[in-house]
C-alpha cells in the first residue's frame, strides 16, 4: 500500500510538472486498489484484535498500522486532487506567472518514505525528525498561497488557473499533516509516548 501510494503521489507530481493527462488519469485510476487495501488491512486488524487478544506492544502494532493505513489512504485522495487539478490546468493557457511546486512535493515524497521507513525499521527518532519538516511544508504552502493571491490581483484572466494551484498547494500541505500523523503514530509504537499534542514537545525540536 506505501509503495502503491508512493508512487500515486509521484505521479500526481509529475503530472503537474509535465502537464500530463495520462499520468493524471492513472492517478484517478489505481486510487481504488489504495481504497480497497485499507479495507483490507482494517480487516485483518480488526479479526487479529478479535481472535488474538493482543496486549502492549502488538496491541499498538495493531491499531497504529491500521492509523497509519488511514494516512496513506488519505495521501492518495490529495494525489488524486492534484492530479485532477492539474489536468484542469492543462486545458487553459500557460500562464507566466507558474508556481512551481516541486520542492514542495519532494519534501512531502520525502517526509511520507522516511516515515514508511521509520515504521519499518522501528526507528522513532527518524520519525521526531518527518515532524519537524512538516513546519517547513506548511511554511511553502502559506508562500505559495501569498504569491497566487497576488499574481490572481495583476493577472485576472488566468484566475481560475490560480484558484486551481490554491488547492495544489492545500493537497501538499495536508498530505504532509498525514506524513506527520504517520510520524506520531510511529514514535508512539515504538516509545508509547503520545506526541501529538504536546507542545512542549514541538518546541525542542
């Protein structure tokens, strides 16, 4: 399900970047084979939980893979919004003023890997770290969302391409608060510290 939604979201990118309809379309397309896992990993948590009586450490191996299969599941429906976004993109004219979201998606790309990854090798620090980089998504995105506004006062003709490139930029930010949910669940797994409200917590990072 990560590699499968890995690669949605590179895609999705990717078709922003090359202002590709077929990369979009296969986006939309294998976004259902993501939806069907989660169902399938809920369902195998749920009869695991049911039949095995788990406690501790396999009880939050349970319920954090099923939080996490929630996450990626829900990177891969901002996927398809900026995939669906983009190809609405490719059916007006260029404008000059682009903003380009790359280091934005790769940050995220970045973010959601090391999080896998993290979860993987059972590794909590690697996961403190995907926190402190969502500060720095959210950071592009409030830029982003600056510029478009005021391009969108000087070149009203393309608006609509703008309005389009607003929720480009929303989708990256809130796939990278899903990248930091990964990276929540996942210290707590390891650490059972729960980190996701404390802000004592924030501000050492």
């Amino acid at each position: 399900m990560a590699s499968l939604t890995d690669r949605n979201f590179n895609l999705a990118i990717s078709s922003l970047s090359d202002r590709d309809d077929a990369k979009a379309s296969l986006v939309e397309a294998e976004d259902a084979i993501i939806d069907k896992l989660e169902i399938e990993i809920d369902e195998a948590v749920i009869a695991y939980v049911s039949t095995h009586g788990p406690i501790a450490t396999e009880c939050r191996i349970a319920f954090s893979t099923s939080k996490i299969s929630e996450c990626l599941e829900g990177i891969a429906d901002q996927a398809v919004t900026i995939a669906r976004r983009s190809r609405l993109l490719n059916k007006r004219p260029q404008s000059d003023q682009v903003t380009d979201f790359s280091k934005m998606g790769s940050l995220v790309l970045s973010m959601m890997r090391d999080a896998i990854e993290a979860f993987v090798n059972a590794d909590p620090e690697k996961a403190r770290g995907i926190i402190l980089r969502d500060k720095e998504v959210d950071k592009m995105n409030r830029e982003a969302e600056s510029e478009l506004h005021r391009v969108m006062a000087i070149d009203t003709p393309n608006i609509p391409s703008y309005i389009h490139m607003l929720f480009i930029a929303r989708a990256l930010e809130r796939s990278g608060d899903y990248c930091k949910s990964i990276a929540e669940d996942v210290h707590f797994l390891y650490t059972a510290q729960d980190i996701r409200h404390e802000q004592g917590f924030q501000s050492k990072l």
